[in-house]
C-alpha cells in the first residue's frame, strides 16, 4: 500500500537560492515513514509501549532537480517487507512539473530493553501491505561503505540545541544538513547541486557533545564524507554532483 501526503513548499524547506534542502527531503522522508507506520497502528506510541523502535540504518536519495518556494509537491512512501530485523521503505517525491526526488531506506529493530537489534515480529509486519517496486537496481543495503577515511579537507560544525530530538540524540535528518554543509562549503565550487547522496549511521550523537567534524575525500569521481571525532565515526556517505 502507498502512502500519500501532499506539502506546498515553504520557507523552512529552502535553502538562500529559494530551493528545496537536501535536509529537508530527509525530513520529508522520515515524517512520511512514521505517518505510514502510525496509520497502521505501529507508530511510535505502540513500539514505546512494547519497549522498542526503529533505527534508520541507512538512506539513499536520488534528485532530478530542486523545486522552488511555494511549489505543490507530492510525497510517496511505501514499505517493501522485512527480513530479519530489517525493514525496507523506498519514497518518492513529484509534482505536476515531473520528478523531483526518489529514495530508499533501511530501518533496523531495536529492542530497548534488551539493547540489541530484534527480528521484526510478525504481530508488527503483518500490519503492512507490501508492495514490491523500488527505485534503484542495486540495494542500498549492498551499499560498500567507506569507512574511517583520512579527509583531504574538513570544516568542523557546531551543534545546537535544536538538533537533537526527543531521545536525547541528534536527529537523523540532521546529518544530511551536516553534509549539505560540508557540500556547499568546500565541495560546490561550480553550483552544482547534489544529485546522489548515500549515508549509513553508525553511532548516535548525544547531548554531551558540543561540536562534530566533517570530511571528505574524492575517490573516481565520488566525494566519500565522514561525520566523526577523534575517537568515533558517527556516519560515513557517499556524495555525487549534478553533471
């Protein structure tokens, strides 16, 4: 089953060229998702109750172009299955002018109690329609990540209270911003927007830290970025430029 919701652009979603965030395609992204899983009857209320959550694990978003301020957009999400304790969700994002954006994530289970990764239980999986299309022909759960990588250039980013969510860690849809700055600062040298941008999280950033790094170094055309500090990797990405 499909989900669907429709959004006119605003000014929390634009960047100062009046287009649309990568950060907030994210976030467009994530919202969809607990949307979806609220309107079964799986939503984060339910999951808090049985003592477990969802965490994404990894994300790929794919743009065609970036709409501008005040444009009606259409934002798709759908689920396709479990496996284990994964579940897989890919979305889409249009408009009467065409295409605008496609994603895929993977989400993992998460027991809080006993603080370790779940098999999906089928009383939660059977609440979803299953539909079997997807975007991208390689799995981003395939995805061969880089790593810890020594950086040709880094910008360290300063967090503020804003960022972090109700869990006391910074939001997922935070890290895109970290890379969209890192992106426009020491990369974007010719206004070339993001066309791919590939992320897997490792580690939660909590409320004790006061600032993170971001760096990048270029492999066969491929930006490959790390959010990190000196002693942990938080997330690695891979970043591909618009021709």
């Amino acid at each position: 089953m499909k989900i669907e919701k429709h959004h006119k652009i605003g000014f929390f979603d634009i960047d100062h060229q009046f287009k649309l965030r990568v950060q907030s395609v994210a976030r467009f992204f994530q919202e969809m998702a607990v949307f979806h899983s609220t309107g079964i009857g799986a939503g984060p209320d339910v999951l808090f109750e049985k003592g477990v959550v969802w965490f994404l694990n990894r994300l790929e978003i794919e743009f065609f172009r970036y709409p501008m301020l005040g444009e009606d957009i259409k934002i798709t999400t759908w689920s396709r299955g479990f496996n284990g304790y994964k579940g897989f969700r890919e979305y889409h994002i249009q408009s009467s002018l065409g295409d605008i954006a496609r994603g895929s994530s993977v989400w993992l289970f998460f027991d809080v109690k006993r603080k370790r990764i779940s098999k999906v239980p089928g009383e939660i999986s059977r609440l979803y329609e299953i539909e079997k299309e997807k975007w991208f022909d390689k799995e981003i759960d395939d995805w061969k990540t880089c790593g810890r990588i020594k950086p040709e250039q880094e910008t360290d980013i300063s967090l503020r209270y804003s960022d972090f969510d109700v869990n006391g860690h910074v939001n997922n849809t935070i890290y895109l911003g970290f890379l969209e700055t890192l992106y426009h600062k020491t990369i974007n040298r010719n206004g070339r927007p993001i066309k791919n941008i590939k992320i897997r999280f490792s580690r939660e950033i909590g409320k004790a830290k006061e600032s993170i790094r971001t760096g990048w170094r270029r492999n066969n055309g491929v930006y490959q970025c790390n959010i990190f500090d000196d002693s942990t990797l938080y997330a690695d990405a891979h970043i591909i430029p618009m021709d």
